[in-house]
C-alpha cells in the first residue's frame, strides 16, 4: 500500500509558475514510477507527464512540453511537478499515481495507474 499527498496548488497568474509535490508513504516510494495527471471540471482526467524509478526517464504531454518537468527525490519519496509558463487552459486538479501495469504500458492511460493522491487544485488567472 502507498499513500500520496500532493500539495503546492493555488492561485496564479497566467505567465506564472507553481511547484507541485506529490509525497509517498508506505511501500518504498523509489521502486515506483509515477505520473501527474489533471482534471478540469466537466472534463476526463488527462495524462500531464511521467517519471520512471529513476528519474532518468521522463514523458509529457504536448499540451505541457517545454513548459512542465517533473523530477523527483527518492530519499524524501517526493515527486515534483514545476509548472512555469501557466496558461488559464492548466487551471484544473493535479493528481499524482503510482504507475501499476504489467506488460505493455502507454504511461498515459489514467487506468494503467493506482493509489492515486487526493489532489491539489491549481487555478490560473487570465
């Protein structure tokens, strides 16, 4: 079992940057790879980027790149997500989940991942 807490969200200007943290706890954090996802309201949940075990693999969204990178620090079971460049179209919930699929993965299916934190809304002003 592995519990996540994200935490960072709030309100910001277009143009702006946030950092979003998404903290682990229970089983080892590091043997994980993880993802941040997004959901605006009357929307589906939608893929924003991936991190493997690592940190040495990363992928993203188009919506995203050259805007977002997520990092992350396995000695502090920590993932990160840095927003710079917000636009108003960001403005949504932002999970973190634990990549969970054996096999094949797409990495951007919200169904691939599980124990999903309880989200940290991130609202951008225009």
């Amino acid at each position: 079992q592995v519990q996540l807490v994200e935490s960072g969200g709030g309100l910001v200007q277009a143009g702006g940057s946030l950092r979003l943290s998404c903290a682990a706890s229970g089983r080892t954090h590091s043997t994980y790879s993880m993802g941040w996802f997004r959901q605006a309201p009357g929307k589906e949940r939608e893929f924003v980027g991936f991190i493997s075990t690592n940190g040495v693999s990363t992928s993203y969204a188009d919506s995203v790149k050259g805007r977002f990178t997520i990092s992350r620090d396995n000695a502090k079971n920590t993932v990160y997500l840095q927003m710079n460049s917000l636009k108003p179209e960001d403005t949504a919930v932002y999970y973190c989940a634990v990549l969970a699929c054996a096999g094949y993965c797409t990495r951007t299916n919200a169904a691939e991942y599980r124990y999903w934190g309880q989200g940290t809304q991130v609202t951008v002003s225009s």
